[in-house]
C-alpha cells in the first residue's frame, strides 16, 4: 500500500461518486499469480471474503455461470497467500459499499485463451458490473533482473516512456500490439496476462485515459531499484 495504494486510490476513486454507487452492484477482479503455476483462470468459490473492513460477499452466481473447464476452473488453493486482488479489496470497500465480488487469478495462456476467457468475460458483464485488473508495471533495477538501459539521470524518463509504450497499446486496446510490445521490450509487467483478458473482453467502442502515474523511485529517490504505477480508466 505504500507504493501502489495511491495508483488504486486514483482508479478507485472514479467509482466513489453518487452515480456509481447507486448504479454499480458487482465487481469481477483479475489478477496475476504470483505465487502458484496454472494454466487458465482460477475461480474462487466462497461466500465472503473478509477484510479489516469488514466483509465482501462473493457473487457466487457469476462465479458459476463462469466455470467452463478446462479454461476456467474453481481453485481456491491458488487464492491462498495471493495479494494481487485482496489489494484492491479495501478501496472497493470504500467506493463501492456493499458490491459483490468475483475473485479471478489468471494464470499462463495459450494466445487462443484470451479470446476465450474475454467471451465468458463478456456473458455476465452488464451495466452493474465493473472489470478491475490488478497489476503493477515495470519492475526496474539489478534485483529484478531487468536493465534495459543503464541508470543515470535519465533513468526516470527512461522508465516513463518504456511504461507509457504500454499504456498506449492498452488504451488503444490493441492486443496484438501490446503483446508485441512486451516481447519486444521484455517489460516486466507482471499482470500482462490479465491485462490481455481486459482488452479481449471490452468492447471495440472502448478507449482507455491514464489518469495517474508514478514510480516507486519518485517516493524513495532510489532509480536502482523501481517499481511503476498506472491508474487507466475505460
């Protein structure tokens, strides 16, 4: 939270007008597994999900209507320890009081699986429904493994322009494209997958706006070691 609960403090806070919370009922989470290897998405199925807030309950009709194997399974194992979505939890308490939600780890996929995992996405999507996707964006330095230009006095811009590269895709929704970017750059964004689901699952007409974006190292003035923050909203 205190590096990436402001960037979910900016998305969220869309949401935290009058408007949005007469209208917005349920919430479905994506996000990557940082913990467990899967292939497909992983569904959990409980009743609630408990916060300090107090407690979520889990929209198990959607969650149902969602399982088709052998994409899309319930695994609730894969859920334990997991931050990713519990992340997010807090600020929806707050925005959104009283939304259900759908709690979904996406794992490794085939470039067919997108579509898939989008299509089913899009069958229990209507206008109470909100998509969140959990994830950070580049993970820069040494201990990362990933030094795609050196660090000096111009690392920061560096970094900007290597996430905005992305961004751009994103909001544009251009799949292939972002795939493409990131196989270029190796950009280590670790909810790339989830992302991919996001712009398989919106409609064309879609465009996405950053409306916040920062840096771990804007906070610690260490450029050897950062970690970056979008907040797009569709």
């Amino acid at each position: 939270y205190t590096y990436s609960g402001k960037g979910a403090g900016y998305s969220f806070a869309v949401f935290a007008k009058e408007k949005y919370r007469k209208k917005i009922k349920k919430a479905i989470l994506l996000g990557p597994s940082h913990r467990s290897y899967f292939h497909g998405a992983a569904i959990l199925d409980a009743d609630i999900y408990r916060t300090p807030l107090g407690d979520i309950p889990i929209n198990r009709e959607i969650s149902k209507k969602l399982v088709k194997p052998p994409l899309l399974k319930i695994m609730n194992k894969v859920h334990t320890g997991e931050h990713s979505l519990e992340n997010q939890l807090p600020f929806l308490q707050v925005a959104l009081p009283g939304c259900s939600i759908v709690m979904i780890l996406i794992g490794e996929l085939d470039y067919s699986d997108y579509e898939q995992i989008g299509n089913a996405l899009k069958s229990v999507m209507d206008d109470k429904t909100i998509l969140v996707v959990s994830s950070d964006f580049t993970h820069f330095g040494p201990s990362y493994g990933y030094l795609p230009f050196p660090i000096n006095k111009d690392t920061r811009e560096n970094i900007e322009k290597l996430d905005m590269g992305a961004a751009e895709k994103i909001c544009n929704l251009d799949f292939d494209g972002f795939y493409k970017y990131m196989e270029k750059t190796k950009a280590t964004i670790c909810g790339k997958n989830p992302i991919g689901v996001l712009l398989k699952t919106l409609p064309p007409s879609a465009k996405g706006k950053v409306v916040n974006y920062y840096t771990s190292s804007d906070l610690t003035h260490d450029f050897s070691l950062s970690v970056s923050y979008a907040s797009i909203i569709f």
